[in-house]
C-alpha cells in the first residue's frame, strides 16, 4: 500500500501569504460563491462525447455500444442530426440520450461536431460532516507546517490566524464540508504527457495551478474557464486545506456496457504563507502544499505532487465508487462557527444563478439532505419571503426571472404573460433572444414587481448579471415605463463563447479587458444598443396591442419620433446602471448636472456621457429642447477627467471602480475615493478615504501612494481610452453608505 503525505515544498516561490490575491478574488460573499463556483464546475463538467459530423454511426455504436441510432446506424452522424433536429434547434433528445451541435471560434480552426451526452441532470451534493481528526489525512504533516507559520508570523493578524488553525488541527473531531457530484467526469490527469501539457492537465491544474484553467473551452457548455473557481472553498475552512477525489474513466468507457469500470485519485492543496522551520532559517518551504504518494525535494522524485490511487486511499466517506465524477473535501469547515444559516444561503446561490437549469431538469442540487429540483424550486420560491438569507432582492429577482423563464398562462384580456422576440445578426454574437413580462395590477407576482425594471442576462442557461459592463454608457429606458422583468439570452453557440471569454473571474458581470477592446468594443456597443431599442419596442407594442391604444408616457416620450428610431433622453432611467439593488427605487436624476444615486450606487456624469468610437445610439431632445424632428440633436462634449464612472459596494470596506478616463493618449492618473454626504455620510464631502489595498480586473496590485491609487490607463490603437476595473479595500467606510471616485491629477506616460 503506498501511503501519502502532506508535502510543502522546499525553496517555493516568493508568497503573498495565506490572503493571496486569488483566495480573495471571492471575499464579498464566501457562502455564495462556494456554491456558485462548484455548482458551476460540475455543470461544466458533464460527462459527453464529442464526434465529427462526418463519423458514421455504426463506428460511434462500436465504442458506445449503449447507443441507438436505429435506422440510422449505416449513416453519418450529420445525417442523424439533420433528421431529428427541429427547426433552428441546435439540440435535440433521443432515446435518453441529448445531441448537440457544436460550433467552434473562428479563430480555433476545428470543424463543427457533435456532442453527446445523458438526457438527464447533472447532481450535486453539499453534505456537513464530522470526522476523527486522527483520521484526516496527514494530520501530523500538517500540523507541523501550522506550528512553523505561528513562529515565523510578523504580524498580530498571521500569528492569530495560525493559532486558530492550530486550535482547530488539535481537536478530536473536525468539521468536514463534503461536496459531490455525479454524472460528471471527475478531473483527468495523464501522467506520461511532458511538463508543459502535464500542468494543464485538469488534475493538476486544480491542485498546483494559479488561475490556470484546463476546461475544455471548445464546449459552450463549459460555463467558466478562469481557472480562480477553485479557490473559493478555500474561505470555509480555517486550515486553508482542500481535499480532492476523482472518479474517471476513459472517454471510450462512457455509454457502453463497461462504465462501470472507475478509476479513483485523491489528494489535497494548502494555502499558507511562506514558512520556515524556526530551528533552519535556511529550510524555506512554499506556501503551497500537497497531499500525496511523491514530489520533488530536490532527491530525484517527481515535480509534481503525484495522487494517491484507487486501493490506496482511505474512504472515510464511503464515497460512492461506481459513478464518475469529482468528491471535494472542505477540511476545518468555519460552517458551524461562522455561518450557522449556510443551508439557506446555498439554496438562495444556488437558485439565483441555475433557476433556468434546475427549471429546465438540467440540473439538481441536494443541500443537507434538500433537494432542489424543479418542483421543489418552485415551492421554494412561493415561500421566499420567509426564507432567512443576507440578500432577500437577489432571491426574489431570482423568483421573477424563474417566472418569466416558465410562465405559460396568459394575462388576463388579450395580453399575453411573457413576450418573446429575437435580435437577428448581432455582429461577432449572432443571434439573441429577449423575452419580457410587464407588470399588470391584475396578476399579484408582477403587483409586487411594481415599478422595478430587471433585465438578466445569460449564458448557456446560467445567469450572470442584470449590470453588464460592456458599454461605458448603459441602456436607459424612461422612468415612465411599467415595471418588467426581461431576459437576454444569445442563440448561437459561437456568440456564448465570445460572452464566457468576458465574464469577470466571479462569472458575476460581462466586462471587456483591456487586451480584447479592439477585438469586441464595437461588437459590444451594438448588442446593448440594440438590446435597449428591442425591448423599448416590445413594451410599445404591448400596450399598443390592447384596444389599439398605447401607453401614454411613451406617446409622449417619443413624440414625433419614428417607432424604429426611439432614442434616448435626459431624464431616462438607467435600470442596468450597474448598482447591486438598482432595480427596486426610481433613480432621481437632476437634470442639470444629470447625477444619478441609487441605493448601492454613485455615478456623477457629465451631460451625454460618451463612450469611446462611434455613438451607436445619439442623444435625443432633451426635456426642454422642443421637437427636433429628423435633424441630428447637439451632441455634448464630456468634461473632466473621467467620461464614465462607477463605484460598487462589494462588502464591507470593500469596492470596485470602474473608470473610463477622458484621454487620448496613454496617462498616468492618481485618483481616490471620498465620503458623499449626500448619500448618507456625515463627514465633510470630498473627506479622503485611505485606499489600504487595490487590484486591477487582471488581478495585479495597483501601486499605493499615501492612500490614492496611482496607474497608467491606455488606450486603443485608435487613441480612444480604455475603461479600467479596479477592486479595492479603505481603511474606513463605516460613516458611508457610498463613496465617491475624486480624481487628483492626470499626467501623460512616454511609451
């Protein structure tokens, strides 16, 4: 029996500590986006196959001997699919089994296939468990690493930290937070690859990676590929340690009559800081470290941690060993201490961000004994008001768009419950889809929306914002619109692919980094152009629709407006403004200086704030320039520093910026944050707010100086500025409910 150990090893690279910048990433909501990210990692990871078009049948059965392709078995699977689709449909089910065409980016040069894979849900499991600390495996490695951390801790908060962990490892019992999924593949690893293409590898990539991602980005199904997911469950446990189990099989086993036949690895991953043995300064060991069978201490061994297989490892679990996919242990769970609601708030994660996909049957989740399925979702959602969770909005939005998603009946008269139309030809994403449920005081779910505007937008069924920042100018609608609960979803896989590659390493927004702006600036200004103008449209028409009579604000609104060139205005709502509960209160606007504040929010704006390129969507009359009829209205020049700006409240003490600076060439900006009494402090306005700590979206620290952030901000290769997101930490924000960015100076950069 080979036996495994927790290994750190020798001579590691420089750490930043046990609060590393990826740990962090995932500060603002621990419970959240634990359940968030594995439940999303599991989704990605459904067991298929994948062919090309050209593969005849009869070969795929041969592997596959589980399959049925009746009539069809001498034919090409192109032939298979053209006959069982529907429609445009790019799915479809078949004897349990689910087809799906598969379209790469044009950039990856592979031929479109075929993706198969079981008719029936992704499962996962989050179970709290108590385990004999004697049977945790390495103990006694472990707590030794822990011990060397106490001693060579240079501040209050390390050395307090470590003790704790300490505290804990000495125990008898330890808490243990098991998550399981099924009908996955579990993570692969293949060690006769080389180095370079054996650190990918899914295995290792979760165990030794630093935001390496090894998810197969060819599938639109895969719903993250940041590669920072893993570091989430790393915020429930005190002693910064993870276990991991993976069931796998070869892909040839799947859907034939030998899947049964599981292959098991297990190993772990720690996250200290970079220690030494008190007794050897020389003895310097990585902050990084490993459960398992070998790794290189510079005696010849292997340079990567080497698992621990199948007979070897102890099951203390009794894991289930006949299914593939992939056991994560949360060793020193904070649960029971620190988060005594954490059933509730999974369930409201969970549901917040799947509600399409547990609706639609694609995906279940078991939390403590719980299931969350489709039924139940919904049972749920009726009793929501009496759930007890930190963010009740999040769960009722969530209600809202599940309603929309599901809803069939229709309203009361000759309106319908939902409304559905498609944008056609977005460049670069293809096709979209919008659907609308407007409020109507007849039908009690849309009464309680009252005069909130909500647009989700999706990928691949999974929800990531109603704030996407793919525009420094959002889309307004007038205040003056009834309350409506919206979906974008894109059609085309190709397009879903284009948005994963933009979702920030929380999956929570749609942004543009600095590297893809030329690539997709203008693409991105369309789609939230045209996504606007679309559901302007179909609110029109809703009202127009009954009796022939339309709703009175937007006769006014649109006054001597033709119906496909509505336009914007001052005044409008911006119901995507990016505030975290901008959807429940009228934003008030002062049409002289055009500042908005929304609960969560503080954007201060010049008149007709402008993004960079061509304005896809000019300006319209404002509230006293009469009718213009068809002559262009007067376009406004931005003034200052900034063209566009953002403050968001992450959590406490903490914030992202984002910031479009008004420059033509590569500039250096010192800017800070200050207290706002008009929105609740009651300090001195412009009060400096000490910046203690500041990344950029990419995730490299910003430079500090005496408590402003100083940096460069690009531009493109046109010269049109680049927007910048930044998430930082002040020493101070108690007195506030929202700050404000205060730009200091602006001083151009020689490259």
């Amino acid at each position: 029996m080979t036996s495994g150990k927790i290994i750190f090893p020798k001579k590691g690279p420089t750490s930043e500590g046990h609060m590393s910048s990826d740990i962090t990433s995932f500060n603002d909501d621990a419970l959240g986006n634990v359940a968030k990210e594995t439940a999303q990692n599991s989704n990605d990871a459904k067991k298929n196959v994948k062919y090309n078009l050209e593969k005849k049948c009869s070969e795929i059965m041969d592997i596959h001997d589980c399959l049925d392709f009746g009539d069809y078995k001498d034919k090409t699977l192109k032939e298979f699919f053209d006959t069982h689709k529907r429609g445009d449909k790019d799915s479809f089910s078949h004897k349990g089994m689910k087809y799906e065409y598969i379209q790469y980016l044009d950039e990856e040069e592979k031929e479109p296939q075929i993706s198969i894979e079981y008719d029936t849900p992704v499962k996962i499991e989050y179970q709290l468990k108590t385990l004999d600390t004697k049977h945790f495996p390495g103990v006694d490695d472990l707590k030794r690493h822990i011990q060397m951390c106490v001693a060579v801790s240079d501040t209050k908060d390390e050395k307090n930290f470590y003790q704790k962990a300490l505290e804990n490892i000495n125990k008898e019992k330890i808490e243990v937070l098991q998550i399981s999924d099924f009908n996955t593949v579990g993570l692969k690893f293949d060690e006769t690859l080389k180095k370079a293409k054996l650190n990918k590898q899914p295995w290792l990539s979760v165990l030794k990676g630093s935001a390496i991602s090894s998810k197969d980005t060819s599938n639109t199904a895969n719903l993250g590929s940041h590669g920072k997911g893993k570091f989430s469950c790393f915020l429930l446990t005190d002693l910064r340690t993870v276990f991991y189990q993976s069931r796998i099989q070869d892909d040839k086993l799947y859907f034939s009559s030998k899947e049964t036949t599981v292959e098991r690895m297990f190993g772990s991953r720690s996250i200290f800081m970079e220690h030494n043995d008190p007794n050897d300064e020389d003895d310097v060991y990585n902050n990084i470290g490993f459960y398992c069978t070998d790794y290189d201490e510079g005696d010849g061994g292997k340079e990567y941690p080497v698992p621990v297989r199948n007979s070897d490892i102890s099951n203390f679990f009794g894991v289930n060993e006949g299914e593939t996919g992939l056991d994560i242990f949360i060793v020193g769970s904070m649960l029971s201490d620190n988060y005594a609601n954490w059933k509730n708030e999974f369930i409201a994660a969970l549901l917040s961000k799947f509600h399409v996909a547990i609706a639609r049957d694609e995906f279940v989740a078991i939390v403590d004994g719980k299931e969350i399925n489709s039924k139940s979702m919904k049972e749920i959602f009726v009793d929501h008001e009496t759930i007890e969770v930190d963010d009740k909005q999040a769960l009722k939005e969530a209600k809202w768009l599940f309603e929309l998603d599901s809803r069939k009946k229709p309203y009361t008269g000759s309106r319908p419950t939902v409304i559905s139309d498609k944008l056609k030809d977005i460049p670069k994403f293809g096709d979209f889809e919008i659907k609308i449920m407007i409020n109507d005081d007849e039908d009690n779910l849309m009464a309680e929306l009252g005069k909130a505007k909500i647009v989700g937008w999706y990928r691949d069924g999974m929800y990531v914002t109603k704030h996407p920042s793919l525009r420094a100018k959002n889309y307004q609608f007038p205040r003056e619109y009834p309350g409506f609960v919206a979906s974008v979803n894109c059609l085309s896989p190709r397009g879903n692919e284009i948005l994963r590659s933009l979702e920030n390493p929380t999956h929570s927004d749609f942004f543009i980094p600095p590297d893809k702006v030329e690539q997709y600036k203008d693409a991105c200004e369309a789609l939230m152009s045209n996504v606007r103008k679309k559901i302007a449209e179909m609110i029109d028409a809703q009202y127009e629709g009954v009796d022939g009579e339309s709703l009175p604000e937007l006769d006014r609104i649109y006054a001597g407006v033709g119906r496909n060139e509505k336009q914007s205005r001052k005044g409008d709502k911006d119901i995507s403004s990016q505030s975290p509960a901008g959807t429940s209160n009228e934003t008030d606007i002062n049409p002289e200086t055009e500042e908005i504040k929304e609960t969560g929010i503080y954007v201060r704006r010049s008149n007709y704030p402008k993004p960079p390129g061509p304005d896809p969507e000019p300006p319209g009359p404002g509230p006293d320039e009469g009718d213009v009829g068809g002559k262009k209205a007067k376009k406004h020049k931005p003034k200052g520093q900034f063209i566009y700006e953002r403050v968001l409240k992450l959590g406490k003490n903490e914030y992202q910026i984002t910031i479009l600076p008004n420059i033509n060439k590569r500039t250096e900006i010192k800017f800070g944050m200050s207290f706002d009494p008009i929105n609740g402090s009651k300090k001195t306005q412009d009060t400096k707010v000490e910046i203690i700590k500041a990344n950029t979206y990419g995730g490299l620290p910003c430079n500090i100086d005496n408590g402003f952030i100083k940096t460069d901000f690009p531009v493109d290769k046109k010269g049109d500025p680049v927007k910048m997101q930044f998430n930082v930490q002040v020493a101070d924000d108690n007195d506030v409910s929202l700050l404000q960015v205060l730009p200091l100076k602006k001083k151009s950069v020689s490259r």
